[in-house]
C-alpha cells in the first residue's frame, strides 16, 4: 500500500493527531515544572535569604545538567524506543520536581534542579521522533509548532496553578501537585501510545534506516547548523522563563499574588507564534515551495520579529507595552523553535532524530548554562539593569538565522 493510501485513511489520521495532542500534554508538564521555581523566585529570596547570583547557580545546575544528559538522552531514545523511553523519562522527572519541595537552601535547590535538568532533556528528543515516526514531512512543522505550543500553556497554567497553590498551602505544595501531573501522563501515555507500524505505519521502509554514528553526525554540516542555531537562541528562551517574573517584580513592583495577568499574556502569544511558526512553511510547500526554501523563510520572519523586545527598556512606565513587546519576541522564538526542529526530522533518517535533537540541545543548553551565572552577576552588579540583557535576546537570532543558511545544504 502507498503512503499517499495510508494518509488517506480517516483512522490514521486521526490517531497521529491524538499521538501529537499526548507530546502537547507532556510538554506542557514540561514547561509547568521548570516555570514554578521562577515564579517562585521572589518569595523564596526574601524567605530564605538568596542573592541574584545564588539564583542564578541554581538555575546553572538545571542547564548544567541538562547539557550533560543531552546527548545520552537524544541516543538513549532512539536506542529504546518513545514509548519507554518517554514514559522513564516523565516518570524521573516528575519525581524530580516533587523533591524541590524537600529543600531548605539554595545548594538544595540546586540538587533538586540538577535532578530535573537531567531527566527533563529527553523530552525533546522523545516528541521529535515521535512526530519523524508518525508524520510525513509535509506536516511536521505544523505537528512541532502544536506539541510545542504545549511550552506556552505550561507557562500560562504556572502562574495561574502556582500562586494560589503558594499563597493557600505553602510553596511547598506546588512542587508537590505540578510534580504529581507527570505521573499521571505516565499512565496514559503507556496505555495509548503503541509504535507507528503497528497502528498507522505511515511512513515509507526506506526511511527506517540504521542510527548512523555518533561521529559521522558530528561531520555533518547540518547537524552543526541546528547545534550552533540551539547555542544562539535557545539562552534567550531560558531568560524569559527564569527572570521574566523576577523583572515584572523589580521594575513594576508586581508580587507573586499579581504576577499571574502579564506572564499569561506573553505566553498566550507564544501559542500563536508556536503553531503559526509551523503553519507558515506547511502553507509554502502547498504553493510547492522546496522544503528547505520554505522552512528559512518562516526562520527569517521569526527572526526579525524577535527584534522587538530590544525596545522593552523604554518601556519602564508603560508595563503593558513591555509585556506586548516580550509577547511578540516569545511567540516569534517558538516560531523559530518550531522551523529549527524541523531541521533534524528533514534532513536525517527517523533512526538519527533523536540523536540530532539531542546534540543540538546539548548546544542549547550549554549556551544557557554560559548564560545563567552571567545574567545573575549582571543584574547584581547593575542594580537590575535588564535593558541590555533584551537587547541581546533580540539580537541572537538573525546571527543563529546567517549560521544556518550558511550550513544547511540547498534543496
């Protein structure tokens, strides 16, 4: 039977859809756990005592960990499959989350965040090959700008589960009940999912090929453009999510009780930039534009509408225009996120995928982990002077855009 066959039919259809609506819902999880430690954040520096600079270890210990698991995670899945490895993966690091409520310092906080940055990096590799098993090409953009989307509504469900919990049963508690959530996803992710040849086997025998080297990928050009790309951009994705809270708090005075209204806006941008970033290059290749030409394309706008946020620091009377001009920066980098993941399920055998999301968020993560203590320091130093930290949040991505363009073959 022919893929265009398979496609057609309503029942495959259907379960691919309900497979990427599972990768949303773990991405959401994804994104609740890392979010409630920023949100946090100001509670917890005037109960336990934290400085910008202890804050911004503690964050170092999630990147760093996230780096070094990086790779192994990206292998690992594609050696054991998603349906295991994802289901492990959730499992860890939804007890990781819990275990934040057990500490007492920032050294314990650091444990625990180290915990979640080693678990939580296979997400990522475990959605993508998901998405390369159950998707033809042509949908995959639009199928990552859905799953995720899920990054935004954990960053909206944050503010609003986050502080009620905190403020009624103790900061402790939201830990423990956004931990929880992952451990239930766990169960129905393992009674759902089942593998793509024995329920909708949608994608051709010539494109399950063998998982090719460690080394060859790491000679491969394109592989080095979606690392370099995850380097530039994705430190820039880390410092809205762990100092957004901490800005709105410093320069407009908002507390953990009001903090919930402006946070969720930005991130509802962020939804429609996620799936209107996988929209633009499935909507090109309709008017039969090359897939690459497509993809750079959606990658260009993206990039320059990121550049906004270098004018948040003329806002600081004005909080609604800064929060319009974050928005517009976050939904365009999920944009861009969505076109560059699209990277590693193009242009590399399924066998390869989780390998190659793996190394690029290893690139990713170290620029995050190089970034963390930095923005602490500066912040420290400068009295909270975030203006020149969006600056260069807005500037990355057009430089990460020349770098691809450089390396990844033409069509």
């Amino acid at each position: 039977m022919q893929m265009t066959d398979l496609l057609a039919r309503p029942s495959a259809s259907r379960l691919r859809w309900y497979v990427c609506g599972l990768l949303f819902f773990a991405t959401t999880i994804n994104y609740v756990d890392r979010q409630v430690l920023g949100l946090l954040k100001p509670s917890l520096e005037k109960e336990l005592g934290w400085r910008e600079a202890d804050y911004g270890w503690i964050v170092f210990a999630f990147q760093l960990a996230y780096a070094l698991m990086m790779p192994f995670a990206g292998r690992l899945i594609d050696w054991a499959g998603t349906r295991l490895g994802y289901a492990v993966a959730v499992a860890l690091w939804s007890v990781a989350a819990m275990a934040h409520a057990l500490a007492r310092s920032a050294l314990g906080f650091g444990v625990a965040r180290f915990g979640l940055g080693l678990s939580e990096s296979a997400n990522f590799p475990a959605a993508i090959r998901t998405v390369a098993d159950w998707f033809p090409q042509r949908e995959r953009a639009l199928a990552t700008g859905i799953f995720n989307s899920g990054a935004n509504i954990g960053a909206i469900l944050a503010p609003l589960a986050v502080p009620f919990l905190a403020l009624h049963y103790g900061w402790r508690s939201a830990f423990i009940v956004t931990g929880a959530a992952g451990l239930a996803w766990v169960l129905l992710w393992w009674w759902f999912q089942r593998s793509p040849h024995r329920q909708a086997p949608l994608l051709s025998p010539a494109e399950d090929l063998a998982r090719p080297p460690l080394g060859t990928l790491l000679r491969s050009r394109s592989v080095w453009a979606f690392i370099l790309g995850k380097f530039l951009t994705d430190p820039a994705w880390w410092f809205y999510l762990f100092w957004l809270p901490g800005f709105f708090d410093r320069i407009y005075g908002l507390d953990l009780a009001h903090l919930g209204l402006p946070i969720i806006v930005v991130y509802q941008a962020s939804t429609v930039g996620s799936i209107g970033g996988g929209w633009i290059p499935a909507a090109l290749l309709k008017r039969g534009w090359a897939p690459n030409r497509a993809r750079e394309t959606a990658m260009l706008i993206c990039a320059v509408a990121v550049t906004s946020v270098i004018f948040v620091g003329t806002a600081h009377t004005n909080m609604w225009l800064a929060v319009a001009l974050v928005g517009v920066a976050t939904a365009a980098h999920q944009g861009w996120s969505a076109n560059i993941y699209t990277l590693a399920s193009d242009l590399f055998p399924r066998a390869a995928v989780g390998s190659v999301v793996g190394l690029g968020g290893l690139g990713g993560a170290v620029g995050g982990m190089l970034v963390a203590p930095l923005v602490g320091y500066w912040l420290e130093w400068s009295h909270g002077a975030y203006a020149p930290l969006f600056v260069i949040a807005g500037s990355v991505y057009l430089v990460a855009f020349a770098v691809i363009h450089l390396l990844v073959p033409r069509d």
